[in-house]
C-alpha cells in the first residue's frame, strides 16, 4: 500500500480523503504519532456524507480522546 501511495502525485495526496487514507495507512504501519499529525494539520473531504462515521472509526482507532467537533459528522452522539 505504501508504494502505490508514494506514486500518487502530491496534488492527489493532498486532499481530504486521501489525507485520511495516509492516516489509516500509517496506523497500519504502525506509525501512530504521524496518523495523529495527520489529524492535527486538518483536512476536509469534500464529499464526505452527513451521518458518515469513516473520520470517528479511524479516530477511535488512534486514541481514546473524544472526535474533535471539525470531524463529527455522526447523526447521533456515540453511546459506547
């Protein structure tokens, strides 16, 4: 996964939803300090649908602290 990512033009490596690719890419590898970077520099998907829960399961998966209000798309509080 990570030499196809490599080979994305940096153009496409910086939008939205390929940011949160590279997240989830760097949770894999282990790399879980620059998954978080990733969130702490922000990002916006553009097409990203009202109720979507992509941002809150990657979250969940790098920290127990609560998903930052920018990323709360949930329709409903989470009640885990």
């Amino acid at each position: 996964a990570r030499a196809v990512w490599e080979r994305l033009p940096s153009a496409v490596r910086q939008r939205g939803r390929f940011r949160l690719l590279e997240a989830e890419l760097l949770l894999a590898e282990g790399r879980r300090a620059e998954a978080r970077a990733v969130f702490d520099a922000g990002f916006e998907i553009a097409d990203l649908r009202e109720g979507s829960r992509e941002l809150d399961r990657v979250w969940a998966r790098l920290t127990d602290e609560p998903l930052p209000a920018r990323y709360d798309f949930r329709m409903r509080p989470d009640t885990a």
